[in-house]
C-alpha cells in the first residue's frame, strides 16, 4: 500500500473536476478541456504524486493501492 498526502491546492483540482461531472460543463469537448487543464494543474502542483500514479499504473498490480490523505468529500459537490 502507498500513502500520499495530498496538498490543498492539489485538493482543489479534483474539487473542480467533480464539480464538471456534475454537469457544470456542458458538452463532452468541454469536459475533456476541462480534464486536460486539470491534469496539467495537478502535474504542475504535484508532480511526485502524479509519478507515484504513474508507477502504479504501471505496474499493475491487482490488489495494490494508493491511499491519499488530505482530500475531503463533500457530497453536494460529488453527487450521487
């Protein structure tokens, strides 16, 4: 198991990207834009987390995981 705490800021993208599934952004063009900034944000503010994602993903490991601390839930943000 890896652990990674996450920074606010860093928080804050997957804030914006939950926001988006939500329906806030209208279109499948205007999600993938949304996708793409929020994936180049997080490298810029994270980039070890994103290389630890990175490895992971790599190496497929069927019961592995990543645990991230710092991220909160909020349910009006998240849906169902």
């Amino acid at each position: 198991m890896i652990e990674r705490h996450i920074k606010p800021e860093v928080a804050a993208i997957f804030i914006d990207v939950a926001r988006g599934r939500r329906g806030i952004y209208s279109d499948d063009a205007a999600f993938e834009d949304l996708l793409a900034d929020a994936k180049a944000a997080f490298d810029a503010a994270d980039p070890e987390t994103v290389e630890i994602i990175r490895q992971f993903a790599r190496a497929e490991v069927p019961d592995g995981g990543v645990l991230f601390h710092g991220l909160t839930v909020d349910q009006d943000d998240m849906g169902e």
